[in-house]
C-alpha cells in the first residue's frame, strides 16, 4: 500500500484541491450493525410478527497504478446477516453474501475523470438445499471539477438480481462549504460532513439498508426472493486512531419499508415493515494520499 501511494502521488491523478478536513473515502472496512424491533405486518394474510437484524460485514478495494492516467481498483466483499424472528414468527436464518467488485479509473485532463466498475455479487441462505444465487452490478461514470470546492458526478448504473433489475442514471455533486463542512449529494449517499479536524469526522445523512436474496430448492423450479428495500437515517461520528485509521459509531433510524416473500402459496404476498433503531460500528482504512 505504501507503494501504491507513493506511485499515485508521482502520476497525474488529482483527487483533491482543497484545504478540507474531509478525507478521502475508505478503501477497506470492517464492522456490524444491529436493527432492533421491526414489525412485520400483512393485512391480507393476517400476519404480524417482529424481527432483529445483525449484519457483520467487511470489504477492501486495492487501486493499482497501470500507467500515468490510468488505475484498475479490484476488491472483496464479505456479509453476513442473521434474522431472528419472534412474536409469531418462526425461528431464524441466515445469509451469506461474497463478491469481488473490479473497477477501472482515468484522468482524463486535470478537470475530468472517468470511471467504470462490475460487481458480481453472490448469496446463500441456510434454508435447506438452498443454492447459491447471483446479483451484478455495475456502472460508468464520470466527474467533473468545477471549481476547487465543487465537483460533478453524473453516469448510469444497473442493478441486476434474480428477481427485480434495477437501472438509472445518474448525477451527484460534493460541495465543500469550507474546511470543516462539506454537502455531499452523491447518490446513494446524501450527508452533511463536518470535520473540525483530520481527526473527526460527524456525518449525519441517509444511505441505502437494502439487500436482495434469493435461494432455489435444489431439484426444483422455485425461488424463494426475500427482497429488503430501505433507507437508513442516521448520525456517526468518527476517529482517526492511528495513520488511516479510523474508528465509527453510527446510530439513527433504520426505514424498512417493504419486505416481500415469494415462493408457493406466499407467491406476491406483499408485507409492511415498519422502521427501527440501529447501531453500527466500523473500524476503516482512508488512504492518506487522498486526505487533505
């Protein structure tokens, strides 16, 4: 890593031009979270019943340096979530997801910058005979920088799982106030930043709480989709323990606000879920050669 940063810091990649506090994303994690008391509700079949949520979840990305304007980042993915079901429910189960997201970047003059990315995706659930199932993602896209405090995201992104495929384009902004605020209005991840220093971090903005599985029977031509579909209010605050990294504490509101179980007799049964707490804590990586 220490090479790569020095190697980036030698090409003619630009990532920041301003004095901010802000630093540069993650390039690895690890962490868990916990959604408490969920209700569960489905007037036409009569069901109610609540439900916890625990993921542990941890990803890294390598960026490699593959000439003066050119990178290709290649990453990993590991998530695990347990359900527990209770108050009318029956038991719990669990699902395992893995993918290796492969990106490509390229400074296109001192303004501009392309970008390209794929992420095959996989999940598993511990049903009985339950097989693995697939998802991919992917994108292009392509920023802008208008000014030393404003820059430009726009391009188009698709979602494709066994049972809902999901396209869109796409147009995002990050607009730093000063040294210490900064607007962020990149999809899916709106936020007011503060950082009072490169050793804080308060974040208080939304992001996506959703996932998608499905399992087929083995010997079968059922699937069985449980599609989650949710959004997360929330506030965390960060710190930078040593070098790159960095410790996170985040709480807020979890909205899960659909839940839909498809297989036999609960073929297109919708249900509504209401929202609830949760709490998440992370220990990340930010690069150094991209923090101010």
């Amino acid at each position: 890593m220490a090479r790569q940063t020095r190697a980036f810091e030698e090409s003619e990649f630009i990532f920041a031009r301003s004095g901010s506090n802000v630093p540069f994303p993650p390039l690895a994690f690890a962490g868990v979270s916990h959604y408490g008391d969920a209700r569960v509700e489905s007037d036409s079949r009569g069901t109610k019943f609540d439900y916890d949520l625990t993921t542990a979840t941890q990803a890294a990305a390598l960026p490699l340096l593959l000439g003066e304007r050119d990178a290709l980042i290649i990453g990993e993915y590991v998530s695990w979530s347990e359900f527990r079901v209770r108050d009318g429910g029956d038991g719990k189960f669990n699902v395992a997801s893995v993918g290796l997201p492969l990106g490509w970047l390229r400074q296109v003059n001192n303004d501009w910058q392309a970008a390209a990315f794929v992420f095959p995706l996989a999940h598993k659930a511990d049903f009985d005979d339950a097989e693995w199932s697939w998802q991919y993602m992917g994108g292009v896209f392509g920023r802008y920088v208008q000014s030393e405090r404003l820059w430009w995201a726009f391009g188009f992104y698709a979602d494709i799982a066994p049972d809902d495929n999901f396209y869109i384009p796409y147009l995002g902004a990050t607009w730093a106030f000063d040294d210490h605020w900064t607007l962020s209005a990149i999809m899916p991840w709106p936020a007011v930043l503060y950082a009072p220093s490169q050793d804080w971090l308060f974040r208080i903005g939304v992001s996506p709480s959703g996932a998608s599985w499905s399992v087929s029977p083995q010997g079968t031509q059922d699937d069985v989709a449980l599609n989650l579909d949710a959004w997360d209010l929330g506030v965390s605050v960060e710190r930078r323990l040593t070098g790159g990294i960095y410790a996170s504490l985040e709480t807020g509101i979890g909205g899960f606000r659909g839940l839909r179980l498809d297989s036999g007799s609960l073929e297109d049964t919708d249900f509504s879920v209401h929202s609830s707490p949760y709490i998440q804590l992370d220990i990340k990586f930010r690069p150094g050669v991209w923090a101010p």
